[in-house]
C-alpha cells in the first residue's frame, strides 16, 4: 500500500485519517507518511523510503528508535504478561529515576500521557490550595484538558483554534492567560487575583509555539510571584524533562517547582507520563487524600520498562547530554549558514537539543512574535526536506528535536537539503 492511498481509506475510519491532528500535515498539504520502522536516527515509511528524523514521536526518542536496551527490557516484561491494574516493582525503579532527576519529586503519579499529568497536577493544585483559578501563558501547550485549551499552542496554534470549541465558557474563565515573558503583565494580574490562584503552569522553554526561551527574570517572577501569593507553581517539564538535561528546565536553570508534569521521554516511546513533588501535597491525592485520580493503566508494566531503560541510560552517562548539545549546536549554525547563504529571512531559537527555525527577523520571544513567521516558506522548507529524506515537524508551531543517534554526517546531509531547497 502507499502513502496516499493509506491516507485515502484512513480517512474513512479516523477523523481527519489521524490520531492526532498535528500529523495530517494540515499547516504544510501533501500526504502524511505512515511510519513502520525506525531505527536509531532513521524512520521507513510503507513505500520504504527512509527519512532522517526530526519529530522522535514528538520528543520521546531521545536515544534514537528502537534502542536495544529499550527494546530488549520491554519484550522481557511483554514475555510475562501485557498488564495486571496493580503494583508492579518497575514503578518504584522509575520513580526512583525520576526522583533522582527531580529531588523535589518524593512523590510520583503515573499516568498515560502529558495531559492527563497537567489535568491531574492542576486539579490537586485547586484541591491543595482551595482556590478556582490557574494562571497559563498564550501560546503554551499542555495538552487537551478542557481548562488548557484556552490561547493553546502546538495543534491548537496550528490549526488555529487556540482556544476550541465544546470547552463551556465556565470552564475557560476560570484559566486566566497571561503573555509568556511579560514579567509586567503577569505581576499586575497576581496583584488583581493573586489570592484567588491556585497555580501557574508554564512551559519551562516554551517548544508549542515553535521554542522559546524563557527569560532569567521571567523565570525569578514566576516563583516570587507564586511564593508571595500562595500559589503553586506548576513546571510543565513534558518536553523538556531529560531533555534539557537529566533534570531538565528544572536542573538547567535552577528551578524550583512546587509540582511537576513529566512525560514523552520519561516514557521512552511508550504511553507513561508523571506527576510528582513534595509528599506534603502530593498526598492530598487518594487513595490518602481528597483529590482524586485513577488510570487503568497507569504504571503500565511495559511502559515502565521502556520508561526506566530509557531514563536508566541518561543517568549513566553525563556525556550524553554534551554530546546533544553538541549536536544541537552544529544544527543551528550550519541552518543559518545554509538560509543566510540563500538570503531567506530566519530566526533560529535553540536550547539543547530543540529548536525551531522560524522563518521571520528576529527576535522570537514571544507567541505574537512566532505567528509573524511565514507560513509559505515553511512549507517550502518542510516539502524541500522531505523529498530529500528529512523528515521535519510539519508546523512552524514545533520544535524539532535531535537524538544522541543523529551523526555530524546526518546534520551535514540536513544542511545539504536546506542549501538544495532554497538553492
Ligand atoms: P500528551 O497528552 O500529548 O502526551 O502531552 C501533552 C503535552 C503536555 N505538555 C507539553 C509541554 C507538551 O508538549 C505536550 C504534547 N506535545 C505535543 C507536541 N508539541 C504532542 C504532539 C501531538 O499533539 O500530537
């Protein structure tokens, strides 16, 4: 079968043909490749066609697909069952390894996905302090929770329904949505409603509107502010959970979350994501407290086989996030180099081993700043990768992410294309 006609009869069984909108490559046209293998840096599609990869799942592979430790650890457990709904000794070897991430985390919930992590870490938020609202930023993502699909970002930006439709305008007031780096703005709202919020929760380097960084003192009036006013603050490390570094945002910049939303690499390609921090309020949460939540398969044995494999191998080897560096490094220059060559106008925004290039004069640093950014030329830089073998998030709206697979000779053959498309 080939891609196009995959996607002819998908769309006559999924909405859209897809699981999740961002792959129907609806910002940039043309036909979605429907993936079958992957190895290391490398991903097949039906037609056998090899692409060099860019998306990871999104972020998860950060050791490349199809790791054989990764692998290996969950055929294991695959061998002796698929899933039991109870106890398993793997959750406590995670959760081990996120806490050695996450000093803060003496507590860790499972779940199965990043939203459900963010809807979860908010509603204990509320329960914790009693209070209605939470604070986001305009062009964040946390997933698909009704109060966070208010000014969204990723799928949401894209398509351009920030805030979608079916969430009740009683559930939308109660999210109020502040402009990402405006230490101003976010002070007056805090002085306005601070004793009403519950929590913020933020991108820690925002990857949902295309990167951007955080300032250092949009970072310091995050915590005072929330501290000052009683309010938790909610570091939504999804993305950048050991990828940033094995601790992440957190660990890079110093922070200090009340909670934290773990997910995509924590999971190492399979459904796993957390939420974790100090035991005073994480054990608001039943079977303890009065906050609520509960997942068939959350702490599924396969994930955290995959999950503690994964995470194992960054633990035991701090070269490895050099080496990612390194590479993130390479990328960007020779991305500049190759589009300043062709005088097209770009801004490329990297932290580690994430980055987007957003076709526009600098700088990117806010959500307004990322929509300015030329759709066409974008589209013209996705197509020209693709057909050369590059497969690329397919929206201005993404990060793309390296892994420690990636070769200097993967990167040179990416900056090739980039020179051959704008040639
Ligand atoms: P999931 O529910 O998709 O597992 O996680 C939601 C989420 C939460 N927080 C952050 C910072 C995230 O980036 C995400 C999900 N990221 C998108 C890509 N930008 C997932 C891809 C998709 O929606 O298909």
């Amino acid at each position: 079968m080939r891609n196009e006609a995959l996607f002819e009869e998908a769309k006559a069984l999924l909405p859209g043909g897809v699981s999740s909108p961002v792959r129907a490559f609806g910002a940039v046209g043309g036909t979605p490749r429907f993936l079958v293998r992957g190895e290391g840096p490398y991903v097949w599609d039906v037609e056998g066609n090899r692409y060099l990869d860019y998306v990871l799942s999104w972020g998860p592979l950060i050791l490349g697909h199809a790791h054989p430790e990764v692998v290996a650890a969950v055929k294991e457990v695959a061998e002796k069952g698929l899933s039991f709904g109870a106890p398993h000794p793997l959750e406590l070897e995670l959760a081990r390894l996120v806490r050695k991430a996450y000093p803060l985390a003496e507590r860790v919930r499972f779940v199965n996905s990043g939203t459900e992590a963010t809807m979860s870490a908010l509603r204990l938020a509320r329960g914790y302090t009693g209070r209605p609202y939470v604070v986001k930023f305009r062009g964040n993502y946390h997933g698909h929770a009704d109060g966070l699909l208010v000014e969204a970002g990723s799928g949401a930006l894209t398509f351009g329904h920030p805030s979608s439709a079916g969430v009740p305008e009683d559930c939308a007031r109660l999210t109020l949505v502040a402009e990402y780096n405006d230490v101003e703005g976010l002070t007056r709202l805090f002085g306005e409603r601070g004793e009403a919020i519950a929590a913020v929760i933020f991108e820690p380097v925002v990857g949902n509107s295309g990167v951007i960084p955080p300032s250092p003192a949009f970072l310091r009036a995050l915590r005072a502010l929330t501290r000052a006013h009683g309010a938790l603050l909610v570091v939504d490390e999804v993305m950048t959970g050991f990828r940033l570094a094995f601790g992440g945002a957190t660990e890079r910049f110093g922070l200090e979350p009340d909670l934290v939303t773990l997910g995509k690499v924590m999971g190492g390609g399979l459904p796993a994501a957390a939420y974790a921090g100090p035991a005073a309020i994480m054990e608001r949460l039943a079977p303890l407290g009065p906050v609520y939540q509960a997942g068939t398969l959350s702490g599924n044995p396969l994930a955290m086989a995959a999950g503690a494999a994964t995470l194992g191998i960054l633990a035991g080897d701090p070269g490895l996030y050099r080496r990612l560096e390194a590479l993130g490094e390479r990328l960007e220059t020779g991305l500049a180099e190759a589009l300043s060559a062709a005088g097209v106008p770009h801004t490329i925004n990297r932290v580690g081993s994430m980055l987007t290039v957003f076709f526009a004069e600098g700088p990117v640093a806010s959500y307004v700043d990322a929509e300015r950014s030329d759709p066409e030329l974008f589209r013209r830089f996705f197509h020209g990768l693709l057909a050369r073998g590059v497969y690329w998030p397919a929206s201005r709206f993404e990060a793309a992410f390296l892994s420690v697979a990636h070769t200097e000779d993967d990167l040179e053959r990416t900056v090739a294309a980039v020179r051959a498309t704008f040639g």
